[in-house]
C-alpha cells in the first residue's frame, strides 16, 4: 500500500525545530514504515520542489518527499497532517480510483486557534473539510475537539478519533552528536553535552521553560510564579531562561502583571528573555531543570525530550504523570513543592528516575508494538481490507485504547 503525508516546505533546508508539525508528519512515517507500508512525505509548497537531495535537513533516503503532484495517482492513502486541500482536491484525488481514502490528521488544538483567530482576527481565514473518509487527532486535544471536529468536518462519530502518540528520539541523537563527534573530549574543548550532568549547587542551576507563548495552552507566566513560589520558600536558582520571550518582555502589560514579583527584582538578575532556539542547544547550554506548564494540551514533544536526555522535568502534563515531578493543574504551590524536590534530591534519584522516564517514553515508539499493531488495524479498516473492533476511549497509560 502506497501512504502519502503532507506537509508544506517554505524553505530550503527548513530546521526541523521551529514547530513540531514536520516532526509529527516523519515520526508518523517512520511508524507506518515499520509496518511494511511504502509510506513518503509529499510536499504541497510551491517554494521548493523536487529533487530535494540538499533541500531538507533529512535522510531523503530514509525519509522519501515527493511533490505531491508526482505521487498522487498511485498514493492510496492520503494523510493530510502537514497541509490541507479543498474538497474539490480531495474528489479530484479520489476520481481515478474510489478505493482511495483520505485522512485528516489533525495536531493542533483546532477550537482554541479558531476561539482566538474569530475574536481576535489572527488569521485571515480556515474551513473544514466535507470529503473525509476519517478524522485523526493527537490524543491530548481529545477534550476540546473530539466533537467539534465531528460536527464541522461532517464524520460520523466512529470516524473521529485520538490516534496513538508517535514519538522518536532520531533527530534528537543526530543533533546531539555534534557534541560528542569532536576531535577532543568535551571536557577538554569545554563543551558541555546535552543531557542532564548531576553535581552543581542549587544556587548554580539553570531552570527552564519552552513554552511558544503564543496562547494559552503553552504560556510560562505559571512556571514563572512557581519559581517565584520556590525562591520565596528560600530555594536558590541561577536563571529562569524563558524561551520564545524576546517579544513579550517588550509587553508593557505584561511587566505591570510581573513587576512586585521578588524574581523579576532580583539582583543579579534571574529572567532571562530568549528567542526561540534550536532545543538541543538550550538544553546543553541553559538547562538544568525543565519547568513547563501547559492548559489542555498534556502531552507535547518538549516534554519526552526532556526526559530522553534524563533532564528533570517539574510539569503538569497529566497524561505522562507517571514521568518527572508532576503537579496538578494551575497550583503553583505544589509545583514550587515539586521544583524544591527535583533541585535538592533529584541527583539521589536519578536512576530510578531515567528508569520511569525509559519507560513512559517507549509507549510513544515503534518499541510498543502494540501501538503498531494499533495504528495497522486503524489502516485496514479504513482501507476496507478488515472490520477490527476497535475501542475510541484513549488510554494514556498504554497510547493505546480502553
């Protein structure tokens, strides 16, 4: 079975870390790989074309891009994740052979963005799909848009549902071996490597949050005022690096909410405003303790991250509280209780610690295999190869379904 997924290359060599879209669209092909299907991306930008040797910042060879326009005849199975047609694209598609289905693979968090773009005009318009054979979501915006897609896309109810998570730490070692593949030992070039280095003092400890401040769902005023909460139980720190802050300190109003904070007055100063990095980078250079916040949207890859490289991570993500130092919701209280853990007794546990991480992060790799299986009978029945009984309740405990 031929499998298409799009996306959308505005530039040559794009980094892979300015959204997590072009990741979610190659961790889903390396998934479907696994399980024999001849699965490629396929590009709907206009800005970049085939051949793409040199264009991207991937294996082309592991990771096959087509323009769409070259593979659309033979592709059975179009998985719209990166970019979106029109209904009259997707019958157009559809008009050589009615045996092809088309999936709507859905990654944001589509009734907060519409919630916002319609009070506030961000963006100049949308639309929703009438043609689709299936609707897809990533598990953590369940809450929110299960129903809201099914009513604007026009699905039936079993054709709208959380898929299981894909995740993989492919990019995350590739990147990182520029720290280890020099011709002198890191200690030596004083280079410090990304990943969690036990040892330092408190009072020599950088905390960070990666949090886009874009909307609500992932804003780092709690993991501000839980550092606030923690200094004013005497804890020590060195910095707060708050990514993606380069314009919002710049906010007049957002200094009026933060200026009697004894963190925003410290001296020496303790915020420090970043724009966005390439997160390896900040994770070698800024990062000793990931703090991250986020409102209906528990599960995001700054989170498996930090805990692939065994940094402690103080979070309220409730579908992997069973990794880091989880607090519950909007109480600062408890996460500036669990920040105070993981900066005094984090070194004394750190093996049981990478062990629950290890753990937690393979539900989200083809190491699950039945999380592969899974996604196999989610394929055949939309293909109308099998009719698999298949639950519609997600289970974050396995990425599985109930």
């Amino acid at each position: 079975m031929n499998i298409g997924i799009t996306i959308s290359l505005l530039e040559e060599n794009e980094s892979l870390w300015t959204n997590g879209i072009k990741l979610n669209a190659i961790y889903l092909q390396k998934t479907l790989t696994e399980l024999g299907y001849n699965v490629y991306l396929l590009n709907v930008g206009g800005d970049v074309q085939s051949p793409y040797h040199g264009k991207v910042v991937w294996d082309e060879k592991m990771f096959p891009i087509y323009n769409y326009v070259e593979k659309e005849k033979e592709t059975d199975l179009l998985i719209m994740l990166g970019a979106t047609f029109p209904d009259t694209d997707i019958l157009k598609f559809k008009a050589n052979d009615k045996r092809k289905k088309v999936i709507k693979y859905i990654c944001g968090n589509n009734y907060f963005n519409d919630a916002l773009s319609s009070m506030f005009k961000r963006s100049p318009e949308t639309g929703y799909n009438q043609e689709l054979d299936e609707v897809w979501f990533v598990p953590q915006q369940d809450v929110l848009n299960r129903e809201y897609y099914r009513i604007l896309h026009n699905v039936p109810a079993d054709k709208v549902r959380p898929v299981p998570f894909v995740w993989d730490p492919i990019f995350l070692d590739a990147i990182s071996a520029k720290y280890t593949t020099l011709d002198t030992e890191p200690a030596e070039a004083n280079i410090v490597l990304p990943i969690y280095i036990p040892g330092k003092s408190n009072k020599e400890k950088q905390l960070i949050c990666f949090e886009p401040n874009m909307d609500v769902q992932k804003f780092h005023m709690i993991n501000l005022l839980i550092a606030e909460d923690y200094m004013r139980m005497g804890g020590e720190f060195k910095k707060l690096n708050i990514m993606c802050g380069k314009e919002i300190i710049k906010n007049n109003y957002y200094i009026s909410v933060i200026k009697n904070t004894r963190i925003f007055n410290a001296d020496p100063i303790k915020l420090n405003y970043l724009p966005r990095l390439v997160a390896v980078d900040a994770f070698a250079q800024l990062t000793d303790v990931v703090l991250a916040h986020q409102h209906q949207n528990p599960l995001n890859y700054s989170y498996l991250d930090a805990l692939y490289l065994q940094f402690p991570l103080v979070h309220n993500a409730s579908m992997i509280k069973d990794a880091g130092y989880y607090y519950e919701g909007n109480s600062i209280g408890s996460g500036a209780r669990q920040l105070k853990q993981a900066m005094d007794n984090h070194d004394n546990n750190i093996e049981e610690y990478n062990e629950r991480s290890q753990s937690v992060l393979t539900r989200y790799t083809a190491y699950n295999e039945e999380m592969l299986e899974t996604y196999q009978m989610l394929i055949e029945n939309t293909m109308g190869i099998k009719d698999h009984i298949i639950g519609t309740a997600y289970d974050w405990k396995t990425n599985l379904y109930k």
